[in-house]
C-alpha cells in the first residue's frame, strides 16, 4: 500500500471511532421495553419494575435495576441468553428460533421528531 493509501485508512478509522463513540455518549436511556413475536406485538413494560416475564412458554425475561436480560430460553444455541442486559433507547435482544425481538424503547418527546413529521 501507499503512503497516501494508509492516510485514507486512517481517516476512515478515526471518522468511524468518533461516530461510535458520539452514538454511544448521547444514546438516551429507555423507559420501556416491547416484547414482539413473529411480528406481532407481545406486550410492553416499563424498565422502573422489576418483574419477570414469561414469553410464549419458551424464554423468560427479567426487568430489574432499569434493565432487561433473557435469563432463559429453550432453543438450543442460546445466544439470545449470551447477550448483556439492555437498558437503551433502541438496545435489543432477539431470539431467531423463536421469532422474538425485545427491544428499549425511550419516551417520545418533541425533539424526537423533525419539524416535517410535526
């Protein structure tokens, strides 16, 4: 490679760590959780009570301490156990075998949506 080749490299590595990081400081925490089934909503809960959610007979969810961790699941790779607690606006956990998706949802406020949406 080039000298003016690692240049560019460098410059895509550093504009990348700079979006990471500035995506992660600024990410809000979440309030809520939905819990979606092959598509179709499951329920919503709030990340403030701790409980444990039983989710179609095959995986169990927790809420405690404002955030939300699959601590059980019956299909046979589990890495929808493996993945840490979520707790911000957009996090998820997702289960293929089973088709469900748990994702952080934050509060709407007026901010959140651009003066076309209104």
């Amino acid at each position: 490679m080039k000298r003016n080749d690692w240049i560019l490299a460098g410059a895509v590595i550093a504009v990348a760590f700079i979006a990471f990081i500035g995506y992660t400081i600024f990410q809000k925490d979440g309030n809520m959780v939905q819990i979606m089934v092959d598509g179709k909503e499951y329920g919503v809960y709030s990340l403030s009570e701790d409980q444990v959610i039983e989710i179609n007979g095959t995986n169990t969810l927790e809420i405690k301490g404002g955030k939300a961790d699959m601590i059980s699941a019956k299909c046979p790779d589990k890495l929808c156990v493996q993945q840490k607690a979520i707790s911000k606006s957009g996090e998820s956990i997702i289960c293929l075998p089973y088709k469900i998706v748990v994702r952080v949802e934050g509060a709407k406020d007026a901010s959140d949506y651009d003066s076309i949406a209104g």
